[in-house]
C-alpha cells in the first residue's frame, strides 16, 4: 500500500486522539485544557493558536465523530461520514516546507481551530485509506478489556493488539511463543 509519511502522520495522530475516549482508552484523556496542550504538543502540531474551553469542546465532537467514522461497517457509510467531515470543516490543500519538513501537504484552512485542523487531517488520511480499500487495517485490539484502535501498516495485516504496554507484551509473547514452535523439533509420539 503506498501510504506518504504525512498520511501516516496524520493515522498517528487520529488514533492517539481516539484513545484518549473512554470508549476506547478506558478512561477520559482529554479531561481540561493543559491535557489538550499537551496533546498538541506531543504530536508536534503546526499553526496552533491559543486554546480555549470550546477548543476542548469542540475536539471531543471531533474524536466522537471519527470514532464513529472508525467504527463504520461499510465503505460507503465511511465516504458519506468523511465527505460531511470534508464539506462541514473546509478543506483547503496547500504544499509546505515548514519547519525544515520536507514538502508535504497540508489540507486545513490556514488559521482554522484546532477541531477543524484535526478533522480535516484525519478525514483526509482515512480518505486515502478508503480509495485504497485498506479499511481492514483500521483496527481494535483483540485483547481482551482492551478497546484501543490503532492502524495495521504491517505488511501481511496480521497485528492483532494495540501497543499499550500490557498489550504490547500480549504481542512479544505470542511471537516469542511462535518462534519457539519453529524451533522445536515435533514431539515424538508415545508409545
Ligand atoms: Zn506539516
Ligand atoms: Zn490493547
């Protein structure tokens, strides 16, 4: 699948922000404005003013709306979300070298909030991977009383668990566990 890295960028961002939900987090992650800041600053994200209360508002409509774009069942109910997300944010595609980054796409309006920022990034990246028809890869953990969601870009879409670290241990030991049976010759039979 050809994914650019500020598409990936952009997956990072959106599951990082969907996991801050209850929903899938497990707790709220995004309590007050200083979570919020420190969301934004975490993520490096570009052409942020100065936040307020309705800021926060506003991204948790954003991280509701995307968690139920993530959840969408088929292709076509994930384009109707995301062109509504497109049309209703206003998506303005421009080229930019910012901050010594190599030319890569920005899609929000140039001064728009935050909310608006985030939804259109993130509408664009999952616009990419429903024209690939990758929306396989839009994944949550199999683990269980884990509801975390995080993007599958192995190559043989095999990931299973989110990378949270009890999950994440999850994930070294069925490999460990894999490599040990190709390693160890069959059991002979008894008897
Ligand atoms: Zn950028
Ligand atoms: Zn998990």
């Amino acid at each position: 699948m050809l994914i650019t890295h500020d598409t990936e960028c952009a997956l990072d961002i959106l599951v990082d922000l969907l996991n801050t939900a209850p929903e899938a987090g497990g707790h709220e992650a995004l309590p007050d404005l200083a979570a919020l800041r420190d969301f934004v600053l975490r993520h490096r994200i570009s052409d942020v003013g100065p936040l307020g209360a309705q800021d926060l508002e506003s991204v948790r409509q954003v991280r509701r709306t995307f968690l139920e774009i993530y959840g969408a069942t088929t292709a076509r109910q994930a384009a109707d979300l995301l062109n509504a997300v497109m049309a209703r944010a206003g998506t303005t595609p421009r080229l930019t070298d910012h901050d010594g980054h190599d030319w890569h796409m920005h899609y929000f309006a140039p001064g728009a909030a935050l909310a608006d920022h985030l939804a259109v990034e993130a509408a664009m990246a999952l616009a990419f991977i429903v024209v690939a028809g990758e929306r396989e890869r839009l994944r949550r953990c199999e683990a269980p009383s884990c509801a975390r969601v995080f993007v599958d870009l192995s190559r043989n879409r095999s990931r299973r668990y989110c990378d949270s670290r009890t999950c994440g241990n999850r994930l070294h030991v069925a490999a460990y566990r894999a490599r040990q049976r190709e390693a160890s010759p069959a059991p002979v039979p008894a008897g």
